[in-house]
C-alpha cells in the first residue's frame, strides 16, 4: 500500500470568495499528482472562469462520477453540480453559492461513504452564505458531523510547529466555559492522540490548555474551573498510560509547544488555540476534522471577498491541506 495514491474530493467552497482560484492554482501543481488524486466536486464553468482569471495553465473535464476522473496533471477532473450562473459576482455574499457550497460537501460525503474518495478537502465557505442559502450550521465541522450522523467531533489545527485541537469551537466564552466538562475534555484529547498515533506518533506528548490566566494558580483565579472541569481527565487519561500534561496556563503551553516539547496542544475555547497558530501565519495553517469516518481537512482562512475574482489569492494552505489529507488518508488506506 505504500505507493498508493489517495483520491481526495476537493470541495469548491463558497463560487463568490477564493475558492475556485486557489484550487486550480493548486492543482497546477505537479506536485499534488504526486501525492495524491485530485477530484473537484464544484462547478466546472466556474473554475474555467478562475482559469482565466489566474492565467494557470489548465482545463477542466466534467465528470459525473468518481470512476471517470483520470488524475492527468493540467487536466482538473470535477464532478460538475452546474448550480453557479455564469453572472455571479465575485466578492459579493451569495444565498446561491451558499446553497451550493453545500451541496459539494454533502455530495463529497456521499462519495467518501460509498468509498469512492479517500478523504474530503475543504476549499473555504462563508457562514452568512451558508445561512442565506437555508443551511444553518455554523461551519464546516458541524455540517459534516451532520452529514455523516456523528455525534460529537474535534477541530484540529496543524500548522508546521504545532498542531491544537480544540475542546469548544463556535460558541461564545459564557458558553465555551459552561459547556467545558470531564468527559468533553477527556474525549477531545482521546481523539486527538487516536489521530496522532495513525499519523506514525507512536506516543503523543500532549499538553493541556487551562481555562484561567496561569491556568487558575491554585483558585487565585476564577472560580476553581480548572480543578473541576479539566483535572479529573486528565487524571484519568494518565491512569490509562496517555502522555498528558496539565492544565498548563496557556501561554506558556504554546511557547513550549512552538520549541518542541508536545505534539499536540488541547485548547479549551476557538480562539485560544486559533490565535497561536495564525500568528504563525494564515498560509501554514490547516484546519483537520478530528472523529468522522473519512478524513478531513482544509484551508485555515476565510472566502476573502476583498480579494476574490482578482487571481491574487495565496493557495499555500489549500497545498498544505491537500499533503496532510494524503498522508493521513494514505496511513488510513
């Protein structure tokens, strides 16, 4: 199986932001085809347009299924929806290219259920799209846990000197802390180490966030939610033989983590562990789903409407994206 190639289903994302033009700039890599077999689930007439606009060196071939697809470089294979009007603005928030992005996803489960697709790449979309076009969910994440009947699943951060996975996500801080318990922490960092073992980490050293500044220091701060929410699974999981540490205040966490000493950083709250990774810049991030059946990941940025239809956007994420989903759908292979 080592020289199996992966096929991935690349989602198109929101038609109206930057995710046309940062998958065929993408897939004018060779490289890619090196890695993996890309297949774009999207609009075929809106990647030729995003051709045009970027100048890459490409054509598109419509497909209807995953078994006609050929993986020739400089030929993008997309299973063709044919939902985007020809006329559709870019930059512009869409009830149609929210509607549309996703349909790509729920087609792309489809084909990652039937076995057609080895891991889904997601290609960014825009919430209040997504909204408009009658699909509340509050992102990515939440709609594939849907999609796929799980019931509870993890977000993960990679970017090269640090992976973070999260134990609440799109909730505001009153919430965050108040959904923050035993068992949620216990699970996210279960799944998180599961991850890291099928990448090759045979034992994952794993550090665990507080909720408090300098994680509480003993109930000087907040209202002893270390001790009650964190502590107990962290008890439990080392009783177990994981490698876990904590709580640790966070800042210090992430310094240790930067310079090497943990593999994986477990954060409490969305923007306690998405700060330190886009300091380190937006273009290294990628976004995993961690706990669906199929493996997950994407771009760590935005539809960038400023940007979007101008052919300047940076398709160095959705590259990252598309070598950590080989490797980790190839390991699952």
């Amino acid at each position: 199986m080592t020289n199996y190639l992966p096929v991935i289903g690349i989602t198109m994302g929101d038609a109206s932001g930057v995710g046309p033009e940062i998958v065929v700039k993408s897939l004018a890599h060779e490289t890619v085809y090196q890695q993996c077999r890309p297949l774009v689930i999207g609009d075929a007439r809106r990647l030729e347009r995003a051709i045009e606009i970027t100048g890459v060196r490409a054509t598109v071939r419509r497909i209807e299924d995953a078994s006609q697809a050929q993986y020739q470089p400089g030929v993008i294979d997309c299973i063709d929806l044919e939902l985007i009007p020809d006329d559709l603005p870019f930059g512009q928030l869409s009830a149609v290219a929210g509607d549309a992005a996703y349909r790509y996803i729920a087609r792309a489960v489809e084909l990652a259920q039937a076995n057609q697709i080895d891991a889904i790449c997601t290609a960014p979309l825009n919430k209040e799209a997504l909204h408009a076009g009658g699909h509340k969910f509050p992102g990515h994440t939440e709609m594939l846990a849907h999609l796929t009947g799980v019931d509870e699943v993890s977000m993960m951060l990679v970017a090269p000197k640090l992976r973070v996975i999260h134990v609440t996500t799109h909730i505001g801080i009153i919430d965050a802390i108040r959904k923050i318990e035993p068992g949620l922490v216990r699970r996210t960092i279960e799944r998180g180490n599961a991850t890291l073992v099928k990448a090759g980490i045979a034992k994952p050293r794993i550090g665990v966030c507080g909720i408090n500044p300098h994680a509480g220091e003993n109930g000087l701060f907040g209202y002893g939610e270390e001790e009650e929410k964190i502590i107990p699974a962290v008890k439990e999981l080392q009783e177990q033989g994981l490698d876990v540490t904590g709580p640790l205040p966070a800042d210090t966490l992430f310094y240790r983590a930067g310079r090497g000493d943990f593999d994986l950083v477990v954060a409490m709250y969305h923007d306690q562990g998405h700060g330190p990774v886009k300091v380190l810049g937006l273009e290294a991030g990628v976004n995993v789903t961690v706990g669906l059946d199929v493996i997950r990941t994407s771009v760590d940025h935005g539809t960038a409407f400023d940007i979007a239809g101008k052919g300047i956007a940076d398709e160095g994420s959705l590259l990252e994206a598309l070598r950590q989903g080989a490797e980790l759908a190839t390991r699952r292979a």
